[in-house]
C-alpha cells in the first residue's frame, strides 16, 4: 500500500518540521510488523504468523508533509525465563528509554494476559508519551472481547486510545494524526528516498529465516538463525548469454540439533531448495541485479543459551 499522506492542522498553521521517534511495543502476534510494514508502504519487518518472529530493533521510515516518523519495530513482550526471550524482553525495555513517543499495539481478538499487565508497568514511566491502537478492529472476535474492553476500561489508555486494521490499513489515518501533533519539532532524520536504515546483509538474513520459517515445523522457528557468511558483486552471462550484475550471497541457516537440520532440508533437499528458491525471488525484489544465492544448512547446539551469539542476534 502507499504510505499515507496527510498534513496535521499544526503543520499546516506554522510551516514547523517534526520528527519523531515512535517505538511499537505488544504482545507478540499483535501485528506490529505488519502495521509497520503498511505505514511505511514497503516490507520493512518479516512477517510471520509464528509468535516472536521479531528479534531485533527494525526501524522503518514515514515521510509526510512536515514530518518524518521513525517507527520502531520491537520483539514481542513475553513472559519467559528462557535466555533467548529475556534477551528479547530487555531489548523492548532498553527501547522505551530511547524514543519521543511509543505506540503499544494490541491484538483485539485475544484476552488480555499478565503480559498486559506487565506491560502496562514498564510503559507507566513513560506513560505521558504512550498512544494505545486495538488492532484487528475487522475481525468480529474483537467485537465480542469484552475481557479487552474491561481491561482498556482499567486502563489509563483512553485518552489516547484508537482501533486499527493493520491488514487493511482502517483506522490508521486518524492515528498518525494524533502522533503527528504529539510529535517534537526537529529536522528529518533520514533523507526523503529511505523507508529503512537496514543493511543489506541483515535485510538478506531476514528475508531467508522468513522463508525457512514457513516452512518449518513445531517448535523450529524459534530454533533458526541466519548467518551471512558472504557477499559478493559479480558479472556473469545470463540464461542467453548476455553479462549481466549479480550478487552472490553464501547463507547459513542455522539450528540446533541434527534432526532439525534434516526437517530444513527435506527429503533428497526439497525443502531446502524451496527456501532457497522464494528467498531469491523476493531478493531479486529488494537488490538491484539478479541474486544468486548459495544456501546450506548447519548445526550450532544449544545456540540459545550462547551469550555473546545472543548480544550479536538480539539488538
């Protein structure tokens, strides 16, 4: 979809430039790549409907008329004594410390749980700057949730409180208004031609763990990283003959146990060569030459619990 395209009132009166920062923050499964992914009309965070797809901080650029957002897309806030999520948990909270405004996102068509609550706490220092969105506002399940209305009514939210479709895009207009008013004045961060500040060998690694996650099983997903081991510019005949510029890129998926890495390639490699075949397709889509993509898979055991692979995966 197009990014949206309105000028707030305060623009329009004073010709003052805002930007902002703007931290997305929820449960996971909430949908905050995808809204993120709509605002910015391009495909900025992997999507998935696997929860904590997210693991990193994924910034994703908003320009309009007299202002420039910097969304940041956060991993889903969970509950876990397990190392790998305490990672991802700290890393939300580290966020709300560095932004002007937080948007907490909430899946409209599930009860609220402890981590509602836990996150109503951490957001409570910073509460003067946090707008609240009930997402999947199209879906009837949210209709009907009336533990979600008790909750918002418990609240301190609803004065600053909105109902969305992150899928379709309802409801999103009239919240970017309200966080453009709320916004600082300030310059642009980024100049007008960026949607993202991702490299290129992370927005490669993304896009192949989305891949490989599709079509991995059970508990798998959580258990795959991706590794860029190689880059490299080369110029090589096409199917006709013709030189042509391409990337060649050396990827490693990544899990834990052999078994796991016998799932990821599949019987006589099918699996495998799928991954391989849609990661170079939507590569194809985001660099500008041809990819050719050399993809295997490895085992590091126990990957999760590594502290320093950790501090490298999860930033």
């Amino acid at each position: 979809p197009p990014p949206v395209d309105l000028t707030s009132p305060f623009t329009l009166l004073f010709g003052l430039m805002k930007s902002a920062f703007i931290a997305i923050v929820g449960r996971p499964s909430s949908g905050k790549s995808t809204f993120i992914n709509w605002v910015c009309g391009h495909k900025v965070s992997i999507v998935s409907p696997t929860p904590q797809t997210t693991r990193n901080k994924i910034r994703g650029i908003v320009h309009r008329p007299g202002c420039q957002f910097v969304f940041v897309d956060t991993p889903g806030y969970h509950n876990s004594d397990k190392k790998f999520n305490l990672y991802m948990k700290e890393l939300v909270e580290s966020v709300l410390g560095e932004i002007d405004l937080v948007l907490y996102l909430i899946d409209g068509t599930r009860k609220p749980g402890q981590e509602e609550h836990d996150l109503l706490t951490a957001l409570e220092p910073y509460k003067n700057r946090v707008f609240a969105a009930v997402n999947k506002s199209d879906d009837p399940l949210t209709v009907k949730n009336r533990s979600l209305s008790a909750f918002l009514e418990e609240s301190d939210l609803n004065d600053r409180l909105y109902s969305i479709s992150a899928k379709t895009g309802d409801g999103i207009d009239a919240l970017l208004l309200a966080l453009e008013e709320s916004a600082p004045e300030g310059d642009p961060y980024y100049p007008e031609e960026f949607y993202t500040d991702q490299e290129p060998a992370f927005r490669a690694a993304e896009i192949i763990r989305e891949k490989a996650i599709a079509h991995a099983k059970q508990e798998l997903p959580h258990s795959i990283y991706v590794e860029i081991a190689d880059m490299e510019e080369t110029r090589k005949p096409n199917n006709r003959g013709v030189m042509t510029d391409r990337l060649w890129i050396r990827a490693f998926l990544t899990v834990e146990r052999d078994s796991q890495k016998g799932i990821l390639v599949g019987k006589g490699g099918s699996i495998i060569k799928t991954i391989r075949f849609e990661a170079e397709r939507e590569l194809r889509t985001l660099f500008p030459r041809a990819v050719d993509l050399d993809l295997q898979v490895k085992v590091h055991k126990k990957w999760r619990t590594k502290d320093p692979l950790l501090r490298r995966l999860v930033r």
